[in-house]
C-alpha cells in the first residue's frame, strides 16, 4: 500500500536522524565480556538452530556473560541452556504495562560490551531497535541479507553482510556463525543444545514406566503435527508407519505434541488398531529428555525435530517444501527423507526403509555392548 510506505519510509528517517551511529570498520572487539543477543524475531525452530552462536561465544570468551532477549514463542527452548546466563521475554503486548516497560528498560540500561541482531531468514526492525536502544559498546548487526539491504542498518556501527545465494544447502545453525566469524567468534560444533536436568529425566521415566517398555522393545517416538501445513507428513501416513513397525519390531511408540496438534494426532489415533501413548503440552526440556531415552525419533519439519535434533537419538525428519540441506539437524544419526516440494511425496516405505537400517543398526549396537 502506497500509504504504508510513505509511513515506513517517515519512520525510518526519523529514526535515522534520532538513532544513527557511525559505522566503525575495525573486527576488533576488545576483549568482551557481557554480551546481549536479540532473537525476539524468530520461530523455535531456527532459535534452536541457532544455539552454535551462543556456543561460538562462550568458546571464544569462557569467561563472558550472556543475555538473550527471546519473544513469548520461541523462548521455551532456550530454557535452562548452558550457554545462556540470563534469559529475557519481550512480550509486545506487555510494552505498555509500565511494570514490564521499566523492567525492559533496566535490562538495555545495563552495560554490555557487544548488542548482536542475529539473522537468517528476515530482518527485524524491532530487533535492530532493541540492540540500539541497549547501551552496548558495540552492536553487531546486518547491511544486506541475500542481497536485500537492511534499511535500519545505521543502527548498527559493525555492519555485515550476509548472502548465501552462491551457498544455497548451506546449514542454518553454520550460517547463524556469519554475523561474527568477520570479529574471530566460531565454533566447529554446529549441533543444537537444550539442556534438561534430573526432573526432567525423571518425568521421561515416569512415563516409560508408565507405558511398560520392556528390555526387548524398542521405544520410538513421532511428532506428527507442524505450525505449516505444507510441512505436515500425511496423519494416515503416519498411522501406517507406525503399523508396519508394530507388525514387524517389538515396539511401544508415543506421540508429541500439545493442543495445536489435537486434530491430525486424533486421526493418528483414531486409524490405528491399537493404542499408543501421548506425551502432550509437556515442556521442551522434559521432551528432550524422552527423546534422549528412545531408540528412534521421526518428525515432521518443524520446532520439536530441532528439540529431537539436540539429542544423540537416531532420527528421521520428513521435509517437503523446505531445504533440508538448510533446516534438518545436524548430527550422527540425524537422517532426513525428502522427494520433491510435496511432503506426500515422501512414501510410507521411504520411511520405513530407513527405519529398519537405523533400528538393525541399534540392535547391533545394544548387543555389542552386553
């Protein structure tokens, strides 16, 4: 609309009058110690995949303290994360609560020595905002992303460019590193991390309990839902998956997810002959933990394949209109099946075909270690 890019256009200028800071070409950082990263723009999932910057930091500088700004939806999966000291929701809504806003606003007043605005997938004003508002010393922050400039840039005085069009299969937890390879901040290790503790554990033990897995099955775990429909696998697929390994492996199976997904998991249920369990609305960290503790893990591409993707677990991540290559998990035993942008694409035999290797493999694995 004509009229809202007039407007956009007024507020840029005026934020850029009010706002700007000049841009300082040095890759030197000084030693820093407190370091705020603002992700409140992000889904789960590419939070998730981002955990290698906040491991790249902490490798770099062990010593230093870090402050992630999140948003009401993807701060879940960050909960209890080794890398992260201190965790803070910014919840829209809440801005004109004057309670929270000062609370907001004590938190950017303290003093940090580097603001850094990661991005993979779109820019944020409000996340560019946030970092300058911060009383930061520095602030990282993007100059194009795939050849589109980032017009709140002057935010920003270390300014980078990121294009991955010449590296289109690259990964989104290595392309979340591009923001500060440039000022020496890496890592090698591209994995997820969630970190879970002994309640977590013991909930994902009450469980297994509870559905009476014995030593000679194996327990494998599905997500069937996803927040995008072009994302989500066929539901009578699922229940024929997961019939077929009935009929041919010792198994118990369970279902994750919460009330989004009551729908397509009652169809699952409602096709199957037999029951399975539902671990549903439980926390991303108590999901981490069951997920550590099954045999086999298969998923929708959505937020909990990354949560699965945290884990040593063997796992199958069914893809259609995304990249894998850019999205799956990286990782030993974290396999992904895809046949074209339709996710039905995908048969219930390419599934399953992969589902006896990984599931022989492990049997092989156990009775190697008796």
């Amino acid at each position: 609309m004509p009229g809202k890019n007039i407007f956009s256009k007024l507020t840029l200028t005026i934020f850029k009058k009010l706002f700007s800071v000049q841009e300082n070409k040095s890759l030197h950082l000084d030693e820093p110690k407190r370091f705020l990263i603002v992700r409140q723009h992000n889904q789960l999932g590419d939070l998730l995949s981002g955990v290698s910057l906040f491991r790249a930091i902490k490798e770099t500088y062990p010593e230093s303290d870090l402050t992630l700004i999140v948003s009401p939806f993807n701060y879940p999966g960050l909960v209890k994360n080794k890398f992260v000291d201190r965790l803070f929701v910014f919840d829209k809504k809440k801005i004109y609560n004057p309670f929270y806003f000062k609370k907001f606003i004590k938190l950017l007043r303290e003093q940090y020595d580097v603001a850094i605005v990661p991005v993979v997938v779109s820019i944020s004003f409000t996340s560019n905002l946030i970092a300058r508002m911060s009383n930061s010393k520095t602030r990282i922050g993007a100059r194009y992303l795939n050849g589109m400039r980032n017009e709140s840039d002057f935010f920003f005085d270390r300014r980078v460019t990121l294009d991955w069009r010449m590296h289109p299969d690259s990964n989104v937890s290595e392309r979340s590193l591009d923001i500060v390879r440039p000022f020496g901040i890496n890592t090698t290790n591209y994995r997820s991390e969630i970190s879970f503790n002994e309640n977590d554990l013991k909930e994902a033990d009450k469980f297994i309990a509870k559905i009476s897995v014995e030593e000679k099955d194996f327990l494998i775990g599905f997500h069937v839902g996803a927040g995008k429909p072009q994302n989500r696998w066929s539901a009578i697929k699922f229940a024929a998956l997961i019939k077929k390994l009935r009929e041919n492996y010792s198994t118990k199976f369970y279902i994750t997810g919460s009330s989004a997904d009551k729908e397509i998991i009652r169809f699952v249920e409602v096709n199957l002959p037999f029951n399975v369990a539902f671990f549903i609305n439980r926390k991303i960290s108590e999901v981490a933990a069951l997920v550590s503790k099954s045999d086999l893990f298969i998923s929708n591409d959505t937020g909990i394949m990354h949560v699965a993707g945290s884990t040593n677990t063997p796992q199958i991540s069914i893809f259609g209109s995304t990249n894998p290559f850019n999205w799956a998990p990286i990782g030993v035993n974290k396999y992904f099946v895809r046949k074209s942008e339709l996710i039905d694409d995908v048969s219930v035999e390419d599934v399953y075909s992969l589902c006896n290797i990984l599931l022989a493999k492990s049997r092989k694995e156990i009775n190697i270690a008796k």
